[in-house]
C-alpha cells in the first residue's frame, strides 16, 4: 500500500486527508518527506505542525479552511491522534470538538493537504470518528517488517545508497539493530559513506562501524561481572561513565538484563528456540542470541541472589549524596 502511494505522491496525485496508524515511524517520516518534496517540485510549500496531545482538532480543521496565501495547497501535520483510540472517560489531555470534525471529514478542504498520525498498534473500532475517518481518508498502515520483508527492505536501502551487502552483512546487521527502520537507514548510510568508492559492504565494515548499544554495553557488563571477570567488567563500567551514562540508569539496566537471562532460560525450557523467545518476550533478537549462545548459563537462584544484591545498591544510590559511581564499583568488585 505505501509503495502504490508513494508513487502517486510522487506523480502529483494526492489524497486530501491522510490517516498514518500504527508503531513503525519510518513510515510516517517517509510519507510526509515523499509528499513535501512533491509539493516543492512546484514552489515552496506552507507547512504546518499540530501535535494534537497539545491542541484540539478543531484548529486543525480552521487552519485546512484558511485559503494559503502564497501557494496552491498548504501541507498540514497532526500528530498524535489519540482521540482515535480508546481512552479512559475523564482521562482525556484536550477536549476536540469531534462533531464538528465528522461533519468536515466528509467535505476536507481543496486547498490543504491534511496529514493525520495515529502513532497506535489499534485504534477503538467502535467509536464513530474511527471509523469514518477509516472511510473518507487515505488508510495507510505502518506495521513493523519481519523476516525475509524486513531483509528485501535493507537491501533496498542499501541500493538506493549505490553500494550491495552481502547476505552475512545484512543479517549481522538486524540481528544487533533489530527491526528499527530509522536506525537501520541511519547505519546504512553511515556505511555507505565509509566505504567511499567500493561498491560492497561487508560484515566487517558492519561489525567495525555498527553503532553500540546500551544493552549490548550491559551484556558484556554483567556477563563478565558473572564469569568473575572484574578487569572487563570494571573497564567496561568506567567507559560507560566517561559516555556519561548514570549508575542508578546502568543499575536498572543491569537488573533488567538479569530478569531477561531469567526469562529467556525459562522458555528455553519450556522448548522455545531464539526466534521465538524474542517474540514472546518483544526483544531484540540479538539479545536473546547472545544469551542462547552464551557458554555458560547461569543457575535462576545465583540470578536472584545477584538481582537482590542490586536492588541494595539501588537503594544506596537513590539515598546517598557522596560519590555514587563507587556504589556501583563496589558491586563489581565483590562477585556473588
């Protein structure tokens, strides 16, 4: 559905009123950046942002009825829908005048290209806005890629950047990004630029450019912390406080680490490979990979004694005022 939209868009055929729903952002950013830059092929273009967590509908629907003064059509942005979805009575942020934006859906204006984002898995079905809006706008969903889609995508990507990767590459590369498509493009170009007038990515140019993440920082961590290995772990610990990190924020993530070795070894058990665990558990399937094929798996009641022992130096940290990162430290040097 997007790919047929986008080739309108960039034909000069659009939709008055568009309504992006669902949790992959690329999407939405992609959508809007195709139809502004369709709308400058003929001259700059009025645009205009609403976040509607802020402001009611209805400014919206006055700012679409204004006549642009400089251009044909003027490009307006409302983000955050959220009256689309089911909210709890009374818990509402902004009161939207949604009578009167029934009756405008189905009459929007000409001179205003109205784009809608509904940054939601689902939308209540049962309210009668929802399913208007699904009637008289341009419904486009962005549903996260998977599988063997999510590998055609990269690899589109990576042509449009002029350069090929080979099959290792790209799987090394969503097994660590995993399946954020706007991280994914941003690494991609950044190696793409690296590799400069050769036209292959490799594996290594991967593994050499990919961009660390936390949960990768507090793996290693807390892997070495487990094995006994307090050089790496210590050095591991002190780089990630020269990056800035906090010790209350490294705490957290070391304990949610733990909970997700707990976690994975149980449905490991229970007969669940990788691929599987990632899903039930909606993690990162690198992650879990890491874990499975780790060496040595660690016993569930060593996991907890080593979670309580944490939970202490939590606390200690949350109510000490002096050098809090040797709270941390400490802990790192006394192996449970």
């Amino acid at each position: 559905m997007f790919s047929k939209t986008w080739k309108n868009i960039q034909q000069g055929e659009f939709s008055p009123v568009y309504l992006l729903m669902g949790t992959e952002h690329y999407f939405f950013d992609e959508t809007v950046r195709r139809i502004k830059e369709s709308l400058n092929q003929n001259g700059e273009t009025d645009i205009l942002n609403f976040d509607l967590d802020e402001v009611p509908v209805q400014y919206v629907i006055e700012e679409a009825d204004t006549v642009p003064f400089f251009t044909d059509r003027k490009l307006i942005i409302a983000k955050n829908a959220s009256f689309l979805k089911a909210t709890e009575k009374g818990k509402e942020k902004i009161e939207h005048d949604l009578k009167k934006f029934e009756s405008w859906i189905q009459n929007p204006s000409e001179t205003a290209i109205t784009i809608f984002i509904a940054p939601y898995e689902k939308l209540d079905e049962r309210k009668k806005i929802t399913k208007l809006m699904k009637e008289k706008t341009l419904l486009l969903v962005a549903k996260p890629l998977d599988g063997n889609d999510l590998v055609v995508w990269v690899k589109s990507i990576v042509a449009s950047e002029g350069k090929t990767m080979t099959s290792e590459a790209v799987n090394r590369l969503i097994e660590t990004i995993g399946h954020d498509l706007v991280q994914l493009r941003s690494e991609i170009h950044k190696m793409a630029t690296y590799v400069g007038e050769e036209k292959e990515i490799t594996q290594e140019d991967v593994e050499l450019l990919m961009t660390r993440t936390l949960e990768q920082d507090a793996f290693q961590l807390l892997n070495a912390y487990l094995l006994g290995d307090t050089t790496t772990a210590l050095t591991v610990y002190h780089d990630l406080l020269r990056q800035k990190e906090e010790p209350i924020m490294l705490t957290a993530l070391l304990a949610s680490q733990i909970r997700l070795m707990s976690n994975v070894q149980y449905l490991q058990k229970k007969g669940y490979h990788a691929q599987a665990i990632a899903k039930q558990l909606k993690v990162n399937p690198y992650r879990v990979k890491l874990i499975v094929e780790s060496r040595q798996q660690f016993g569930e009641d060593r996991l907890l004694k080593v979670l309580h022992t944490l939970a202490t130096a939590d606390y200690k940290l949350k109510t000490s005022s002096g050098r809090r990162e040797r709270i941390l430290e400490l802990f790192l040097m006394n192996r449970l």
